[in-house]
C-alpha cells in the first residue's frame, strides 16, 4: 500500500533536484498522474502504453491480441 504515493514523492524530489524523471503508472487505476500533481484534463489525455497497437508492433516486432510470444490480448 502506499505504492504510487511513495512513487509521486520520489519523482518529484528527484525532480526537484535536477534529476530526470520518467515515472511509469502500471496500476490500471491510473492514479499516478493525479498525485504527481497533473490536472485531470491533461491526466485524461494520458493514453495506456496498451492501447498503442502500432507503437507496440514496431518495437516488439509483434502486434497486440495476435497469439505468439508476447502477445497479449486487449
């Protein structure tokens, strides 16, 4: 418990001093950009990594909700 608040914590002191940050929400409840602070307007544009079929196919070599390896059904 706690994860994505300890996650929004870290980010932002990395951040803060001068660290890059890229802070990933695997949490399906999506609650990451919320405690980092994103409004919800710009939180709503926020598309899952999953729903990039195309993107997805290109790095991977492999299309989502086909079957083989790595494959996975959406």
């Amino acid at each position: 418990m706690g994860k994505t608040t300890l996650t929004s914590c870290l980010a932002t002191i990395l951040a803060r001093n001068g660290i890059n940050v890229l802070a990933v929400d695997e949490d399906p409840q999506m609650n990451l950009p919320n405690a980092l602070g994103v409004g919800f307007e710009a939180a709503s544009r926020i598309v899952p990594l999953n729903r990039h079929a195309d993107y997805i196919e290109e790095k991977t070599g492999i299309r989502p909700g086909r079957s083989g390896w790595g494959a996975c059904s959406s």
